[in-house]
C-alpha cells in the first residue's frame, strides 16, 4: 500500500510545466543501523521525504558488526583478501539490511522495494575489495523509482564487468551514495551519521570545544573528515559537481562539503524535547512506544482513563495519569493527542495551546470541531498545530489538499476515508459475514471496541469537515449527509464509502456515500485498509494519494511526522538550524 502524493492533468499526458516528484537521495550507515531495530527509524526519515512528494533512493550500510562478522565467517573457511569470491559473501551483508529497511517502510504504508547488489547495476573495476565505480547499468534504479516511492538499495557492493560483486572500500557506502546521486543528475546527496556534521576535531576529545563547519571545502573534508566520509565518495562529489551534506538523523542543520568553506563554530546544544502523550490504544501506544527509545525525547507524562490499567507498552507506570491538567502541569514542550473522544480532545487541545505547548493530533472528532478556532488560538499563543495524523492514517492526505490549493482554487474532492470500513467491506465483498468482518477487523487492530463511528459514517463525516476548512478554507454549510454499514447493506459492484465535497455555486455540498458508482480504479484497487484521494482543481487538474489508512505503525508514523516537523520549526524558531 502506497503512502504517494502525486499531481496529473485529468485526462491528459503530463504538461512540461509539471515537473516529475523530486528525487533525494539518503545513506544510512552502521552508526544509524546499528541492528534491525533501528529499521523503523530509517523508514521514519524516508517518510517525511515521501510525505513531502519527493522519491527516495535510500542507500544503506550492513547493520553494525555484521561486515566484520561475515569477513571473519568467509576468511574461516581460508579465503583470502585476493579472493574473488569474497566481495560476493560481504556485501549480504547490506542486502539484508535493504531488505528489512524496505520491509519497515512497507509496514508504515510507503511502496518500497529492495534492490540487490546486482539488480542495482554499479559497474566498478579495480581491485575486488576496493573498487571504484565506472558506470551504472541502464535503467535499472530509475525502473524502480519510476514504480515505486522508496528505492532502497545496498550500498558498499557493485558488480565487475566480469559479472562478480565487488567492494567499494571501507566506508563504501558513502562512495555508492554520491555515485547514485551523480548518475540520477542530482545536485547533492545526505549522509545520515550519528553525528551532525564535520568539526574541527574529534567531539569526543574535551581538551577544547569542538566547532562544527556549517560549509566546509573539499580540502578541508579530506584533512578532518577521517572516517567520517570516505575520501572516494570526496573525490567523486568534487569531480562530478554534488555536494555532501552530512548530518544526523532528523536533522535540518550539518555540514555541507562542496567548493566553499566557511568558519566552524558552535554547535547549538539540543536537550531532549518534553513530550507528553495523550492516550495509550492503538495509536498512543504506537506513539508511545517509539518515543521511549528515542534519546531526542523525554516522555513526561501519559493522560489514560486507568493508570493502573495493564499494558503491551513497556513503561514506567509512574508517567501515567487520568488528570489532564497534572498532564500540564509537568510542562511538556509538545503534546502529541490521539485520545478517542473528541470533546475531551478538543478541550485538551484547547488547554496545550494556553499553557504553551505545540499540539500534534491524530484525533480528527476533535480537530474538526473548530478546525479554523484551533488555529486562530495556535497563532495567538506562537504555538503551532499539526494534525495530518487525523485524516488518511499514513496516506498525505492533508498535505495533497494544501498542494493542491496552493496550486490554485479547489473545487472538490472525493475519497476513501475509513480503513475499518474499507477492510470490512472488502472482506464482505469476498463472501464473508458482517459480525466476522468487523471480528476481523477488529483482530486486526483497526476497529475500536464500539465501531459505531466507523460503521454510521461519523468517522469519515469528521475527516470531510476537516478537509473541506484545508481545501476551501472553511467548513460545509450543511450538515454532512452519510450512509452507515449495516448487515443490510449490499457490497455488490465494489462498494466503496465514499467521504466527498463539492464546491457549488459558492455552497460546499459534502456527503458520506456507500457506492459502487465512483468511476475511479484509484478506489476500486484499495485493499484492505488502504485509503485514498482525489482533488480538484478549477483548471482540471487533479492531485491524488494513497496509503494505509488504520492501524497502529501508518497512523504513528504520521503523527510522528507531525512531530518531526514541530521540532524543526521549533529550533529555527531558536535559530538552531
């Protein structure tokens, strides 16, 4: 299930004036992936990049150790340096570790594939353990790109004319990184590193402060980047013109290697964020979950009905409380609300922005309330709110209605909005009964104990209030007129529940439609609990996306966008970027 955002002129070839999504090119290295956990941190990153419309080509190092490991395995059985074999055996090591990068990106909804090491194509000659790439071969990566959002590929490993792996050096991963870049025509390539950007000396050496370059010359990466580049990928950035940005994870700010340099200096000191989270089910406890092993975090408190309720989070129990007001009185710096009643939401929204606090929501019966209100109070108090995380789960839903009316005036939009129904109507579709439909969708973590809302359209009647006030600018002048699913109700044809507004007459006519007439393979090709959109624009254009649209990890991974994106206004805010 796809997590896109993408525009195309309705009924016609793309006009040149549109230009293809932008392609980045990122590097993970063992520093980052130090073991597979560390797998969904890496989808994280590429799906802010995904979220913003851009492709990603994610290069990726073997997970920490496991280069040594599988050297130490192959020179057991007495092959040597010289060994054409070798490199062969190596570099499984990064193939597995693009595999279950991609896997994570897959589980939050993005559509990512994994490339081998041959199935990518870097042509290299020179010695077998420390070659340097000479060509790629034709369309291999842009296939991909050009069939899937997230390429993920080894990095490390390229193929000898002869047909046999190679090795790119230590730090090779690095090298396949630049090289990509080049051959994509890409100004610059990102190295994520877990440090955030290149200093004077070694940070860990206290003798002195350590400066950090915000710009620093080819020759001045080369004397102090040691290990923290390698000196190929330098000369093959300087000699095909892209400059290197390094910088660590979730970072805007680090050190970009190109022509100039400029004087190092400070780094800003960033102390963890307070974050405080309001509820613990499906997506609180997703949210939860990841922010507790995040050290750019402090989780300070958790509003939950029960404190003493037993959990399958592992967490202090201490941080729990039902109090929203002790929830504030610790001073969080962010409030992150996935509570699943909307008045207290709303209202806990409303008290975060008093006393202060930046709010991201995954609550949309209570951001559609006063969508407009919420704001206007966000504005007032110099705080900011986020709610992509309310409508669409892991689907850009919130960011494709902004492009679009960016892009010019919105006269309408249609859509699949509720992943429980969806996945109930799919499996009511394939003969199964309504109680064991809304069983299994309940089992599989996308239906609440009481599915009213879901089943009378309340659900995807909130998220079309929301939608309208960000395609319009403001909210229905009627009522949102909605069909529920019931055990009557007839799946024949492909039914859909269709969420949708249009713009009439200057009157904002919105509907929550069971139907099979929707007319679009965008809708009728939705599995399980996928979601989707459709924009419209007054000239004829037309701005979609797709993507999961429950469950835990593509509901979390939005929010946690949502998050991401605070911070960094936050420390620019702060002039920390």
């Amino acid at each position: 299930m796809s997590a896109s955002l993408a525009v195309v002129e309705k009924s016609e070839p793309r006009l040149a004036d549109q230009p293809a999504a932008e392609v980045v090119v990122l590097k993970f290295g063992s520093s980052i992936l130090r073991s597979p956990a560390e797998a969904p941190l890496v989808a994280s990153a590429v799906y802010g990049h995904v979220r913003a419309g851009r492709k990603v080509v994610a290069v990726v190092s073997a997970f920490a150790g496991q280069t040594d490991r599988l050297l130490a395995e192959a020179r057991s059985l007495g092959l040597a340096h010289s060994n054409d074999l070798l490199p062969g055996y190596v570099a499984l090591g990064e193939e597995k570790s693009a595999a279950l990068v991609a896997v994570a990106c897959d589980r939050i909804g993005l559509d990512a594939c994994a490339l081998s090491v041959r199935e990518l194509g870097i042509v290299a000659e020179g010695e077998p353990e420390h070659s340097r790439p000479c060509g790629l071969r034709p369309d291999h990566l842009k296939q991909a790109l050009d069939r899937h959002e997230v390429v993920v590929v080894p990095g490390f490993g390229a193929v000898r004319p002869d047909g046999r792996v190679a090795l790119l050096g230590r730090g090779g991963s690095d090298l396949t990184a630049v090289f990509l870049a080049a051959e994509l025509g890409l100004k610059k390539v990102r190295l994520v590193k877990d440090v955030d950007g290149l200093y004077d000396h070694d940070p860990n050496d206290r003798t002195a402060p350590a400066l950090r370059y915000r710009r620093a010359s080819w020759d001045v990466a080369r004397k102090l980047g040691g290990a923290l580049v390698q000196h190929d990928a330098i000369d093959l950035g300087q000699s095909r013109g892209v400059e290197i940005e390094v910088a660590a994870l979730d970072r805007a700010d680090g050190t970009v290697i190109g022509e100039k340099s400029a004087p190092p200096g400070p780094a800003p000191a960033l102390p963890p964020l307070k974050v405080a989270v309001a509820g613990c089910g499906v997506v609180g406890g997703g949210v939860l979950a990841r922010l507790l092993g995040d050290a750019r975090y402090a989780v300070v408190g958790v509003l939950v009905r029960n404190p003493d309720k037993a959990r399958d989070i592992d967490c202090p129990g201490g941080l729990f409380t039902a109090s929203a007001e002790t929830l504030l009185s610790r001073k969080p710096d962010i409030v992150l609300e996935a509570l699943s009643e909307g008045e207290a939401g709303h209202a806990l929204i409303r008290a975060a922005l008093e006393a202060g606090c930046d709010v991201a929501s995954a609550n949309k019966q209570a951001v559609s309330r006063d969508p407009a209100g919420l704001q206007a109070l966000a504005q007032a108090k110099g705080r900011r709110i986020f709610w992509s995380a309310s409508v669409g789960g892991g689907a850009p839903m919130v960011e494709t209605v902004r492009a679009a009316r960016a892009a010019g005036e919105v006269v309408g939009f249609e859509a699949v909005l509720n992943g429980t129904v969806n996945f109930m109507l799919e499996r009511l579709g394939d003969g199964a009964a309504f109680n064991e439909a809304l069983a299994d969708a309940r089992a599989a973590g996308f239906a609440e104990e009481d599915p009213s809302a879901d089943l009378e359209g309340l659900d995807a009647a909130a998220k079309v209030r929301l939608l309208c006030h960000e395609a319009f600018g403001r909210e229905p002048d009627c009522e949102v007129s909605r069909d529920a699913l019931t055990p009557a109700t007839s799946v024949e044809g492909g039914v859909r529940q269709i969420g949708a507004a249009r713009l009439r007459d200057g009157l904002i006519q919105p509907s929550v439609a069971l139907t099979a007439d929707h007319g679009d393979p965008l809708f009728s090709s939705l599995r399980g609990e996928g979601n989707a959109l459709k924009v419209y624009g007054v000239d004829g254009r037309v701005w979609r996306c797709r993507g999961r649209g429950a469950g835990r990890w593509a509901t979390t991974e939005s929010i946690m966008a949502d998050l991401a994106e605070i911070v960094r206004a936050r420390r620019a805010d702060a002039g920390l970027n």
